[in-house]
C-alpha cells in the first residue's frame, strides 16, 4: 500500500507507520543523547500512546531505565484502513524497548472503564507487585460513568460569551474564521466529568485498596494554563473548568498520599504543542504557530520530548522543580515570558491571510502534525509500498 496523507477537519485520518516509527525513534535518540537519571522503577501511563504521555513513556523508559505499563485507546490496522498514529506509536515503542532490554507492556482498550482497571492491577500485582509512579496524560472528548453507565461528552466552548478568531486550514495553509460558542451549564459540567480528574481519582483509590501502590509513589496530571491569549478559549473555557477540577482533586489526593506512603499528587502545566488533541481545540493552532515561531528564534521553544525530559529529570526526580503558588510544577515557564507573550498577543490581534507566513511559524507547526501522523519526515520513503499485511501481524504485549 501507498500510504498518503489524508486531511478532514484537522484530524488525519490516514497514518504512516513508518513515519510513525521514526517519530518514536528521534524522541529516543534525544533521550539517549541526555544525561540519563534516577528515577522510578515501576511507572503507569493513562494514555501513554502519543503527544504529552508517549514522551512521558520514552523520558522514563530510555532516561532511567523504567519499567511501563501504557493504556491507550487506538485503534489497530485493518484492510485498507491505516489504524490509528498511537497504535504505530505503541508497536514501535515497544520494538525500541526491546532491544534495549526495557520491560513494558501495552494495554488497549477504555481507561475509564472498570474492566481495564481490573485488568491492569492484575498484571501490577502479578509482574511488579506495586507501582512507583502513574501518569495521567489522557485526552478524550467522552468518557461512560463506569458506576452509573452514563455517557458524558466534552466540549471545547468558552464561558459566558463567543469568541470569534481564526483557525488553521492544514490542507490549505490558510486562516480560517472560527466561531467558539458559549457553553451551557451542562456542558461545562460534562466536560468536567470527561476532562477533570474524577477518573484520575478512582484509578489511584483503586490502586491504593488493592496495596499496589509503593513507599514514595507519585502521580502527576497534564494541564495546560496559557496567557492571558488564550484564556478566553482554555483556561477560562470549559477545557480550563475541567484542569481547575484536576487541580483540585491533586490537593485532595495529595495529604492522603503524603501521609500513607510518603508521597505526592502532582499537577503540571506544559507548553503548547502540536498533538492529536491540541489541533482540534478551536483558535488554538493560531496562538501555536506564533508561539512556534517566536520561541524559535528567541532559542526557547520545545517539543513534547524536551518538555517531559527535562520535568522528569530535573523537577520530578529531581532537584529544579519550577514551582507556582499553588504547587503546580512549571516546565512551562519558557512559554510564560512576560515579553513573549506581548508579542504573541500584538501579533494575535492583526495576524491575516497576506501576512501569515510572515508572522507566524505556520509550515513548522503543519510539519510538526503531519510528523505525529507518520509524514514529512525527509529520511521515509513516502513513494514505498508498505506491506501492511505483514505490519498488521506484530501483536502488541
Ligand atoms: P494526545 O491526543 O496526543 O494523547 C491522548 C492520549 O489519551 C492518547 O494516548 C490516547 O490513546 C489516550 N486516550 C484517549 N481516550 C482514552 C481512553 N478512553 N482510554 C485510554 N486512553 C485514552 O494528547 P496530548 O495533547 O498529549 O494530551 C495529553 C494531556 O496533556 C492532556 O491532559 C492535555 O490536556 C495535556 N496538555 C496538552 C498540551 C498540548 O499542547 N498538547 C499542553 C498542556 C497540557
């Protein structure tokens, strides 16, 4: 099979697995080119397949030498059909760990349900016995109430009024007007319920009644805060209610785990990046183009590898955490300069269809998401039949 890219409202619905493979390859190369650390022995990731948690996944494997247990939701190739970029992304993972002699194992399915919970304390208990540290880095836009059956969707809207601004056209490489609406109060609750840190809750309660967790276990959750630019469409939209909920339910968590095992609860806030997830929030692929071109020529900007390397080694485990007034850790902080932002926000304000290649870093950030879907990586032979036949046949562990 000839495998092209194939664009529908920002979303790639066909994926190289090559691209793929080499896209888990080069985070590794980085990896391995840093000093490697100490850090935990026995780490589960909650959507650890692509974006923020696949990073996490390859920092720990490859930087200390951590044994991961991934659940992802993806789906696999079939016929014709490509299969999902985290479905690549697992296989390949796993090939690299491998000959590096990591232990690791991949779970498919809902990590909201209780089954897939079930069944990952089963394999904790039998192969490790306990866990040192769990990662929460999902992005799902519905989540089933695993006690009640009722199914929640979330929503990316704005609170109390609209909000007009422009989104990117990937296939075309054009602005596009975008309308964010305003929610309702049910909405905001429901993506509260998708988004906010209830699931994050029951995987550690549960993790904790059955004795699985270990003296000194951690946990930390993904959130994003952003600049006064983009809080009318995050942090003060429905996708912020739910992080404030993930806020809170670190500083519940937090004491209890404190107490019982010496350990910790923590929040994070990352840097903008290009992900399956982060493409889709309206308006948002603007601000990232800007901020893509501005970080890179002021030497600062990161991708998801350096972000997640650099919040392990140096703030998690170990002795530079950047730390806000309420506790969150910060590898944002670059993101955050005062100066920088003023000029994302004047360029925000008169950024159009003549001038946007002057004034945004807009064929690095379509680059970066064609990237995560397995394309325009120069070293990949896009013209090469793939035998899919054959790749469908690697099983995951
Ligand atoms: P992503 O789309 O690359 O990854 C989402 C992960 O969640 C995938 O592994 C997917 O398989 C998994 N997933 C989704 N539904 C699932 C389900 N029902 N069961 C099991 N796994 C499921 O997204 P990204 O951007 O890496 O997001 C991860 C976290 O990082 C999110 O909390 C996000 O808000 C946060 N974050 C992202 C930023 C960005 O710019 N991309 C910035 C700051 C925070």
């Amino acid at each position: 099979m000839i495998i092209k890219p194939v664009i529908k409202n920002n979303i790639c619905i066909r994926v190289h697995p090559l691209g793929c493979k080499e896209n888990v390859k080069r985070q590794i190369e980085y990896v391995e080119s840093q000093e490697s650390f100490k850090g935990p022995k026995n780490v589960l990731i909650i959507g650890g397949s692509s974006g923020y948690g696949l990073a996490s996944r390859i920092s720990l494997g490859f930087g200390c030498k951590s044994n991961t247990i991934n659940v992802s939701f993806e789906v696999e190739p079939k016929k014709n059909k490509t299969g999902t970029a985290g479905w690549w992304n697992n296989v390949y993972f796993q090939h690299y760990a491998k000959k590096a002699g990591l232990k690791y194992k991949d779970f498919v399915g809902d990590a909201f349900s209780l089954e897939m919970k079930d069944q990952v304390m089963t394999y904790i208990k039998k192969e490790y016995g306990k866990i040192d540290l769990l990662i929460y880095s999902l992005a799902s836009n519905r989540r089933t109430d695993p006690y009640t059956g009722e199914t929640y969707i979330s929503t990316l809207k704005s609170i109390n009024k609209e909000v007009k601004g422009y989104t990117i056209d990937i296939n075309n490489e054009l602005l596009k007007e975008e309308k964010m609406e305003a929610a309702t109060p049910e909405e905001i609750q429901n993506t509260i319920k998708v988004m906010g840190g209830e699931d994050w809750k029951i995987w550690i309660d549960m993790l904790d009644e059955a004795d699985l967790l270990n003296e000194g276990f951690k946990t930390v959750a993904y959130t994003y805060l952003g600049s006064p630019a983009t809080y009318e469409i995050y942090h003060h939209g429905t996708i912020g209610m739910a992080k404030n909920h993930l806020d809170e339910t670190a500083a519940v968590m937090n004491p209890i785990l404190k107490k019982k095992y010496n350990g910790e609860a923590l929040i994070s806030a990352s840097k903008a990046i290009v992900t399956k997830a982060s493409v889709y929030i309206p308006i948002f692929p603007v601000y990232g183009a800007i901020l893509y071109k501005l970080m890179k020529e002021a030497g600062t900007h990161e991708g998801e590898i350096e972000q997640k390397y650099r919040l392990f080694k140096d703030m998690i485990y170990g002795e530079q955490p950047i730390i806000d007034e309420v506790n969150r850790l910060r590898p944002d902080n670059l993101e955050q300069d005062e100066q920088l932002q003023e000029k994302v926000k004047e360029i925000l304000a008169n950024i159009n269809n003549e001038n946007l290649h002057e004034l945004s870093d807009i064929k690095g950030f379509i680059s970066d998401f064609m990237k995560i879907n397995g394309f325009d990586f120069e070293n990949v032979d896009y013209n090469e039949d793939v035998d899919m036949d054959a790749l469908s046949e690697i099983e995951l562990i």
